[in-house]
C-alpha cells in the first residue's frame, strides 16, 4: 500500500527563485500584501495541503538591491490567514534566540485557538552578529549555547501550554462560575536561560499545544528534533543523503524515548513545471539568467565566510574553506553548499545558478508526472515523509503544481483528496498530548 505524503507550501514573496521578481507577471511588492498571501493559502487549501509556511529572520539580510527583503511578521500574517481558509495548517518561524518563552508560547497558543487547531511553530536558532547587534549582544551566541537555550525554551513553553487542564474553563452561568482554579497552576520554572512563573494567561488550545516543527540539520539540530519536533524541514541534493538524514533521525527519535513514526521528515524540493520537459528547462534558464551574479556572490561569500574577491565566478571554491566545527552559524547549510560545489566540481557563477532556485534545496524541472514521480521515488525509498514544496515563482508556480501535480499523487493514491481532520496535527497523523504539568 502506497504511502500517503505531506505536503506543505513553503511561500515567500514572490516565489523561491532568487529572481522570481524579475518575471514580467510577479508583484515586487507581494511580500507586504495581505491579498498575494491570502490567494497563496487559499489555493493550497484548494489543493488540500497539510498546511502554508513562512521562514523569517529577526534581521534584514544582505542587500535590498538583491531581491525583494521585506517581511511581514509571519505569526501576524498566521492571525489573518486563519479569518481567511479554513482546514489549513498555519505554521511560523520564531526565533527563541531572541523571543521570551511566555510571550511566544501565548502567541502560539492565540493562534491555535483562532485558527481553530491549525498552528504550528518552527522553532530555529538564531545565527549572525547582524541579528545579534539588533537585540543589544556584540556578537551571535556560540551554537551551542543557542541551542541549549531553544531546548529549555521548549521546555518552558510545554510547561506554559500546560498550565491550564482541558477542563479549567466551566463557563458555568448558573453557578456564576466560569473557570476552576485548581485546574490552572502556576510553572515555577527556574533554570539557567529562563525564570518564569506562570501560568499561561489563555486556556489549554484546541491541539494541546500547537505542532513543533523544526529545520536545523547539524548534530545538536537534530538533537534537538529529536527530542521535540513533530515536523523536520531539511535539506538535501541527493537520494542517498536524504535516506542516511530520514534513517539518522528516526533512530535519534526512538532513542529519545519517541515513536519515530511521531515526526514527520519533509525536505524542501523546488518544482519548475512545464508542459513538456523541454518547457520546464526554458522556464529554469529563463529565470537563471535573470540572477545578478555580483549579488549571488556576496550572499554566498558571507555564507562561506570569505571576501568576495575570493570566488572568482569561472573559478571552483578554494581548497581552505572552514571546516563545519569553525562555523557558528548555519553549520548544515554551509556544509550543503560546500559538498555540491566539490561533489559536481561547480565553478562559482555554476554554484551560484544551483543555489538561485532554492537556497541548497533540491530543484526539480520537468512534468508533472515527472515531478510527481521525484516526490514519489524518495517517499518510497524512505528517504521522506512528505515535501516542503518551494514553488520557484508565485503565485503561479504553486497553481501549477496544486492544479496539474497534486491530482496525478491523488490517482496514484498517495495524496489525500479531501481533508479528514480539521486541526494540523490530524492532518499529520499526529496524536493530541495530555497535559503533562503534574498536580501541585
């Protein structure tokens, strides 16, 4: 029996390729627009995704000249889009390198109750001196340090979605009383990041908590999946890699005291779809050739922490590169680029052009049945549990593959055709949790 995918709609702006926003049809201002956004998540509840994504960085990043840069807020965007579909998932980045536990878990926790059960949170770290010097630090903290922090983060969250029984509220008016205090107690968390007392200010939500997603691969990102994540977003270019991550994962799960069928893997792969093959390669290059490389390279030298002078477009990246334990930022990202560029032998601008689509993500051209059979072929191969899919341009590049690939992975049975639940942990499969908070 086939395997039934998830799949999410990672949407950012005016699509994932870098020079999307050239395209005679996009709206180099669809990144502030309500109207672009709701139609996005509308269209991928007509296909009956599990649910809408939105990344974000407490920074603005490299150069406007680039691409379109700004961002709305996505957890205020999340509040407007559940007034706007209905089934859904709605899921947001938030940093818990520079957010409080208390205020990000009650935002999560509004949403969930608003939306009916449909929030989720993508819990990340925080890298870059850029972000740091906007919260008052010199300096990113350690990777370590941010990621002991996220963990304690989530800790003092559960404590807080907790605080409140499922039966706190009695909404008795006859008695006149509408809530029991001994169902609602105080956290009384006090460890070495955070010291909150608690309780939450806002009943237990409609799926206990809301879905933890997270998208860091290195060690101590997966560790921290491991632990919590009910959702992974990651990276991979190659089948193998993507089975060697999905059988990394399950097993830390398991030996974290989970079911690993409780997390859900879904890499982010970016189709360009044509009528033919031959279409889908002329849209790829048509929007390759639209990447300013000048740009392209500046963003990938920051990433590779090197100056710009040392990448030479026609050249293949030098031989000294940082090793993954020197960097502090985005380490699994880093390596990513760093072994597609010395697997394939890429020049530089070749580099840059593999990037543009997608950031390191696997780039798919091609058919829909082509399409759909990449999705297909690494679900089978136990390499994923669904896709993050990262449309190259929107919003047509996600109308195209809600209207032309989603029905094929329907009659191939391995995609819902209607929704069965109504909150986003039923879409994942994924059980309500009990309270934990014991008694006091």
């Amino acid at each position: 029996m086939a395997r039934k995918l998830h799949l999410n709609a990672f949407l950012m702006s005016t699509g994932h390729h870098e020079a999307s926003w050239r395209l005679p049809e996009s709206d180099p201002h669809a990144g502030t627009s309500l109207a672009h956004f709701t139609r996005l998540a509308q269209t991928a509840e007509r296909g009956k995704l599990d649910s809408v994504f939105f990344a974000d960085s407490p920074v603005l990043w490299g150069s406007v000249a680039r691409r379109p840069s700004s961002a709305v807020e996505p957890t205020v965007l999340l509040a407007a889009l559940a007034a706007a579909t209905h089934r859904i998932g709605l899921i947001a980045t938030a940093s818990t390198s520079y957010n409080s536990p208390y205020n990000l878990a009650r935002r999560f926790a509004s949403i969930d109750h608003l939306s009916g059960g449909r929030a989720g949170w993508n819990v990340v770290t925080t890298a870059g001196a850029d972000a740091a010097r906007n919260f008052g630090l010199d300096d990113q903290p350690l990777h370590r340090y941010r990621y002991e922090r996220a963990a304690e983060f989530l800790d003092v969250a559960f404590k807080l979605w907790d605080s409140w029984d499922d039966d706190a509220v009695l909404a008795d008016k006859a008695a006149g009383v509408w809530g029991d205090d001994s169902r609602v107690r105080a956290v009384d968390h006090s460890g070495p990041h955070f010291s909150v007392r608690g309780p939450l200010d806002i009943p237990r939500s409609p799926q206990g908590h809301p879905v933890i997603v997270q998208a860091g691969s290195s060690e101590d990102g997966k560790d921290l999946a491991a632990r919590y994540a009910e959702a992974v977003f990651t990276a991979q270019q190659t089948l193998e890699e993507a089975q060697a991550f999905y059988a990394d994962l399950k097993a830390r799960t398991a030996a974290a005291g989970r079911d690993p069928d409780s997390i859900k893997i879904l890499p982010g792969i970016v189709p360009v779809i044509g009528g033919t093959e031959a279409e889908a390669r002329r849209r790829e290059r048509e929007l390759d050739a639209l990447i300013r490389p000048e740009y392209a390279r500046d963003e990938l030298a920051r990433t590779l922490r090197v100056a710009p002078e040392d990448l030479p477009l026609d050249r293949e990246l030098p031989p000294d590169l940082p090793g993954e334990d020197e960097i502090e930022g985005a380490k699994s990202r880093y390596t990513l680029i760093v072994d597609l560029a010395r697997r394939e032998r890429l020049t530089v601008r070749r580099l840059i052009g593999r990037l543009g689509g997608g950031r390191g993500h696997r780039t798919v051209a091609g058919t829909p049945e082509q399409i759909a059979d990449a999705l297909e072929s690494w679900s089978g191969a136990w390499a994923a549990d669904g896709f993050n899919i990262m449309p190259a341009a929107l919003p047509s590049g996600l109308e195209e593959f809600v209207d032309h690939v989603v029905p094929i992975l329907q009659a191939r049975g391995l995609f819902r055709t209607e929704y069965e639940g109504s909150t986003l942990r039923e879409h994942y499969g994924l059980a309500r949790p009990a309270t934990q908070l014991a008694e006091v």
